[in-house]
C-alpha cells in the first residue's frame, strides 16, 4: 500500500530528490567516517600532544553528546522543520572539526569532540528522516539501502585517507577535511530541499530536555568511567545512578503532564516500534562487542598486522550496506517482520561463528564472522527504519527516528562497559590462576605488549603464550555474551506484528 505523506505531493514538485539525496549522504559520510579516520590518526595525535592517559575521551567525549542529543533534534526537527536543524548540526560539526584541528593539548582536542558531538547528535537522524518525508514507503526500502551503504564506503577508505594524510600532511586535516564535504551538503540541501511547516507557534520543551540531558549525561558518564576512573562500587558510582535515576523519572512524570512532549511515549505503545528501538539496543551492544574487540583478537591473539585487523571488520561493512540493499526488495516482497527475522538469524549465525573461532583459524574466518553480523545488522536496521517512517505520521517521524537511533547508541556505550568489564574481570582472573607460577608481574597492562613486534620480543615465548590463551579465553566469554544478545534480539523478533502497517 503507497501512503502519501503530508506534504509529499507538493514537494516532490519543487525538491530535486536526487541531489537532496546526494546532499544527505555527503552529510552521512563526513559522520560516518568520522570515526574511522580519527582512530587511525590517534598514535599519531598522542604523539604530537601527549596525554594518553586521555586517549579514550577523545572518542567518548564525541559518544556521550551524539548520544545526549539525539533525540532533541529528532524532536526539533518536527517542530522546525529538517532543513534548518540539520543546517545548526552540520555547521556546530564544522565548527568543532576546524577546533580540533588547532587543538594544542589532548584537553582542548576533548573539548572541541564535544562540539563536534554536540552537532553530530543531528547529523544522522535528521538526515535518514529527510529520506522518509521525500520518498514513499515503496521508494524508502529501496534509498534507505543507499544510505546504508554510506557505512561501508567510509570503513573501506576512512582508514586509508586517515593513513595518507597523517604520513604526507598532517593529522589536523583529519578534522578539516570536514569543511568542504560539510559546506557541500549543506548548500545541497538550502537550494534543493523545500519543505511545507505549519505556521504555527512552536512549543518546546525545554525542561523536559534538559532533563533528559541531565540523566543520560549521568548514566554515560558513569558508564564511560565506570571500572577505569570511577569504581564500580563507591559513592560517586551510586550518586550517578541516584542522580540519572531522578532525573528520569522526573522526565517521564513530565512528559505524560505536557501537550508537546519531546518523547512522545504514546509511540512506544506501537508493538512494531517497541520491538524495533529494543532490538537496536541489543544489536548496539553486540556491535560495540564485536567492532572494539575483533581487532585485538585478530592482532593479539592471531599475530596478524593492524591493516589484517582492519580487513576483518571491513568485512562487516561490506555485508551491512549489501543486505541494507537486498532488506529494501524483501521489505517490498516478504515485508517487515519475515526481513527483519532474517537479519536475526544471520546474527546468530554470525555469534556461533565468533564462538568457534580459535586463534589456528585466522583472520579469513574472523571476516567470515564479521560479514555474516554485519549482513544480519543491514537487514534488520534498514527493516526497522522504514517500518517506523511508515507507522508513524510526519509530525512525529523525526523524533521516532532519532529514539531508534538513540536506543542503539545507548546500546553501544552499555555494551562497551559491560563487555569492557567481563574481558577484563575472566582475563585477570585467567592470570591469576596460570600466570602466577611464569610471571606474578603479568596483568591486563600485559597484553599491551602483544599489540606490537618490538613488545613482543620482550616476552619469554611461555608468558606470550599465557597471555595469548588467556586473552583466547577472555574473548570467546566476551562473544559467548554477543552470542546470547543475538539470541534475546531474534526472541523480540518474534513478536513483530504479522500484519504490515
């Protein structure tokens, strides 16, 4: 069934879709592949300004408020309008990108991440709800492929353009490679992008949002900190909780007294909807699993160079953007829910395969692995984006996309403290108990020196050993847990309604 949207007649007349599509995926990359080529150049940035002991903030600091702002700009752009609030994102991006680059010191690269962040948060899920207000449902199974394949495209080359410009230029231009591909999009979307809003007074929710803030900013933090700068188990740790746990509740209480809530949680009553933002939690988590752990596995464990790792979570991002394309025809054929069940069972397929891996297999069945997760997250991600574009109406379609959003990188950052937390706890553990009798010195800090040839050769071959099967160990644990979240996922999707919106 074709449903027009508000608004679409009209404006299929006056917007040009295909270069406000070109606009809206030069927009994705810039933040897509922000993540890829930063972290080829961070042995290079720590080099120049020091402080690694601040390594892990340059990312967190991006994550934490791309996360706290999602679903603000999901909501604004309902009030607004998408042209202008993915304008303000786009430009604080810029904005934070050309900061970084004269960063002096590892604090004010931080600092300037947040900015980056903070208009990063807009980026994404303002981008894919523009797709869903110029496309129909037939049309957005097919566009929605297309965007996904933007993930790929910047995993192949973002390691490479990062490794060009550190070795010839500079690593600055990382983040200033930014501004044209930036200004680009936003020119793209001003001239060829026309939208209808209703001439209305617009009402905000400011408390409501600062609220939100408040209490996803305490969780996050705590998450991001939590086992390394702050103990699990302390004052500040349960303060946190309390704090993140107030505020929440009193965001809830206030958005079910108010007539333009930003989370209207009437949509989460949709069964469709409900099971599509908790299977994104589920899959965020496995996919922060497999994407921050594969690596180390594959380097550490198997012996293989750093552009060998690369390859093996290449080949996730090459499977994603390919089922993203082959979940647009299905949706179209098969609908929603038989698509996204699919997607389910290449997910378990692809846990039992990480479960199996043994470091005498090598990284063509590390790729394998990868592939067969990231065929099974194109499928199911794209499914639950147009199935949600589709249930909901236009007032409402930005802030159910960005929720969807939110809820897997919500799932990420979980995933990264509790995953996080068992490879170290089964590591240490594995040490205690067979690396006392060869070394009482080895610790996690240990398996730093397995990372690189000139560490390597400072261990006896027996401690490199014990370090090898008990990092082995540790990692099948950490995909043994991948594995049960891929289960739980395919469990949910179950109940997605039989019967299409």
């Amino acid at each position: 069934m074709m449903e027009l949207d508000k608004s679409m007649t009209s404006e299929k007349r006056k917007t040009k879709r295909p270069l406000v599509l070109a606009a809206v995926m030069l927009a994705m990359f810039m933040g897509a592949i922000e993540a890829t080529i930063v972290s080829t150049a961070m042995p290079s940035i720590v080099a120049d300004l020091g402080g690694f002991s601040l390594y892990s903030w340059v990312f967190s600091a991006y994550l934490l408020m791309n996360t706290v702002t999602v679903l603000i700009y999901g909501k604004l752009s309902d009030i607004f309008g998408r042209k202008l609030i993915i304008t303000i994102g786009i430009s604080l991006f810029l904005i934070g990108s050309i900061l970084c680059g004269f960063a002096d010191t590892m604090v004010q690269l931080i600092v300037y991440r947040f900015i980056q962040g903070l208009g990063a948060g807009a980026v994404m899920p303002v981008a894919t709800t523009i797709v869903g207000d110029i496309y129909t449902k037939e049309e957005r199974a097919k566009i929605q492929g297309y965007l996904s394949s933007v993930w790929g495209i910047s995993a192949i080359f973002g390691p490479a353009i990062g490794g060009l410009l550190v070795q010839y230029v500079s690593w600055r231009y990382v983040f200033w490679m930014n501004i044209p591909l930036g200004v680009l999009s936003i020119l793209g979307i001003w001239f060829f992008l026309h939208e209808e809003i209703d001439k209305k007074k617009p009402v905000i929710d400011y408390k409501g949002s600062f609220l939100f803030a408040l209490s996803i900013f305490a969780l996050m933090f705590l998450l991001i900190e939590g086992g390394v700068g702050i103990k699990w188990i302390s004052v500040t740790s349960f303060t946190l909780i309390l704090f993140a746990s107030i505020c929440f509740w009193l965001f809830i209480r206030h958005e079910r007294n108010i007539k333009e809530p930003l989370m209207p949680f009437d949509i989460w009553r949709i069964r469709s909807i409900f099971i599509a933002n908790s299977v994104s939690f589920t899959t965020g988590v496995m996919l922060i699993g497999i994407s921050s752990f594969l690596p180390t596995f594959v380097q550490a464990v198997m012996g293989q160079n750093a552009t060998v790792a690369g390859f093996t979570l290449t080949a996730m991002s090459i499977g994603w953007p390919i089922a993203s394309t082959i979940s647009g025809r299905l949706i179209i054929s098969i609908g929603y829910r038989k698509t996204s069940m699919i997607g389910g069972i290449l997910l378990m397929i692809g846990g039992i395969l990480f479960i199996m891996m043994k470091p005498s297999y090598g990284p063509i069945w590390a790729g394998i692995s990868s592939f067969f997760f990231g065929a099974g997250m194109g499928l199911t991600s794209t499914a639950f984006i147009v199935s949600i574009q589709e249930t909901v109406e236009w007032q409402q379609r930005g802030i159910a996309t960005a929720a969807n959003m939110f809820m897997r990188n919500f799932g990420n950052t979980v995933g990264a403290a509790l995953l996080g937390g068992i490879l170290n706890s089964r590591l240490q553990s594995y040490l205690n108990e067979k690396g006392a009798s060869v070394d009482t010195s080895l610790s996690i800090s240990s398996v730093n020196e397995l990372l690189s040839s000139e560490g390597k050769s400072h261990l006896s071959l027996e401690v490199q050993q014990i370090l090898q099967e008990g990092l082995t160990v540790s990692l099948n644990t950490v995909y043994f847990v991948v594995f049960l979240f891929a289960i739980i996922s395919f469990v949910f999707l179950l109940f997605m309604p039989k019967k299409e919106g």
